[in-house]
C-alpha cells in the first residue's frame, strides 16, 4: 500500500513555476530518496506534503485516501478535518535547521508536542522522550540545553522529536546540508537505524551514499520535474536522462 502518494503536483509562486506535476508514491516500509542540483523544487515538494506550502494544483494520498485535490488555486477537494489533523501527525518532519526550543532542555523538547498535541501525561511522556533520546544516542544529554549541543547532536535530537509523535512516515528536507564535514555521519547513522528498523521514510538529500545505501528507491529532480527515478542499483550504475547522468557525474 502507498502511505503517501501525490498526482500531478503544481506550485506556483507567482509567475514562477516551481514544481511541475510531480508524481511520487512512497510504499509501507520503504524509504525513497530525492536527488538532484539546488532550485530543482525538492523542498518545496516536501514541504507541500504536510501542507507548510499550499499547492497550487494537484492530488495528494495518504493511506490511499484523497488527502488534497487542488486545481488552479482552489481547493477542489479536502479530507474531513478532524481526519485532516490526524494524518498531518502521522507525519514527521526533520528540517535543515534544527529549530529546538533554546530555552527548553533536550528533554523538554521532546516532551512538549506528546503533551500539548497528544495529551499524554507528564510521566509517560518523559519516559518515551529518555527511550528515544537512547534511541538516537543522546541519553546522556537529556538535561542539556540545545546551545550546549553540536549541530549533529542538535539535528539528532530534532529527528527523535518527530518520532515522539509516533508518526507513520518520516519526512527528511536535507538534513545534513546545515552541519559540518564531521558531523555529517553521526546524523546518517541514525537515519540508517530508522531505515533499517522499517520507518517509511521520504528524504530529500545531497548525500549520495545514503541514498545509494539505504533507499528502495530513488527520485532525480531537475526543473521541478522528476527527470528519472528508479532502484539505486541501476540509477547510479547506469542513469539513462543525460541530465541525471551530468549531475551525478559532477558530483561522484
């Protein structure tokens, strides 16, 4: 089964056209990863997934139930509401900065959206935040402060926050593009473990080998249309659009 899937996906910014009828299905279990050069619309994309951009026209599934039609601008067609919220918390989302609350320690941070969103107790919610910060290798940092934080510790951190909602898939928007050369493999590892352990996963990503390594599948992107896609066995090994062979080639 599909958990997400999109049709003919549009974004406009005003004259300019950023995605042009994207279609993307992502199946139970499976971790798709997108590629391709800066200004492709890959964010973007990801971005209008769990609605921080609204798209201009299209159709998006979750659980192959029509989440969103949109056509030229309008809303043609909308899940119930109270479904609407409940899908939009299955999915997770781990952005380039790792917007931690500074204020909050690593384990307040986790602990907020069970409490506030999903109304679970104080307790609980603590027990589940110190189980996942195990999870991502930070037990030991659960009373610190982000500022005292490595940008890898910190994005660490960030990916077990999503996972505190217990979401069904996982959205990655470059999450390494903001930390240091070193820091890189720490957060890789991590998502390497969630792969592993069956979390669907969408990654938008400019480290190729975790996408040669850890996807199913793999999207290539370029003038927010989808190029090529396909088994990274293959698409890495022998990519058949000049395009996708260029930007490979200038980055391998």
């Amino acid at each position: 089964m599909a958990l997400l899937r999109t049709e003919k996906v549009c974004k406009c910014f005003g004259a300019l056209e950023v995605l042009k009828g994207v279609d993307v299905a992502v199946e139970q279990g499976e971790v798709v990863c997108v590629i391709g050069p800066s200004g492709a619309g890959k964010s973007t994309f990801l971005r209008s997934l769990n609605q921080l951009e609204t798209i201009t026209s299209g159709k998006i599934f979750i659980e192959e139930q029509l989440f969103l039609h949109r056509e030229n601008n309008v809303t043609i067609s909308r899940i119930e509401q109270a479904e609407y919220k409940r899908l939009l918390l299955d999915m997770g989302m781990v952005f380039q900065s790792f917007n931690l609350f500074p204020h909050k320690t690593t384990l307040e941070n986790l602990m907020l959206a069970p409490m506030h969103v999903k109304k679970i107790g104080r307790d609980e919610a603590e027990a589940l935040s110190r189980v996942l910060l195990d999870k991502v290798g930070l037990a030991e940092k659960a009373d610190e402060y982000p500022i005292r934080l490595s940008g890898g510790q910190q994005q660490r951190v960030a990916i077990a926050r999503a996972l505190a909602m217990d979401p069904k898939i996982m959205l990655f928007d470059e999450p390494t593009s903001a930390l240091d050369p070193e820091l890189v493999g720490e957060v890789l590892s991590v998502m390497r473990s969630l792969a592993d352990s069956g979390m669907t996963m969408l990654v938008v990503t400019h480290e190729m080998g975790f996408a040669r390594e850890a996807a199913n599948h793999v999207v290539f992107m370029c003038d927010g249309m989808i190029a090529e896609e396909g088994p990274p066995s293959r698409l890495f090994a022998n990519p058949e659009n000049p395009r996708t062979r260029q930007f490979l080639n200038s980055i391998l």
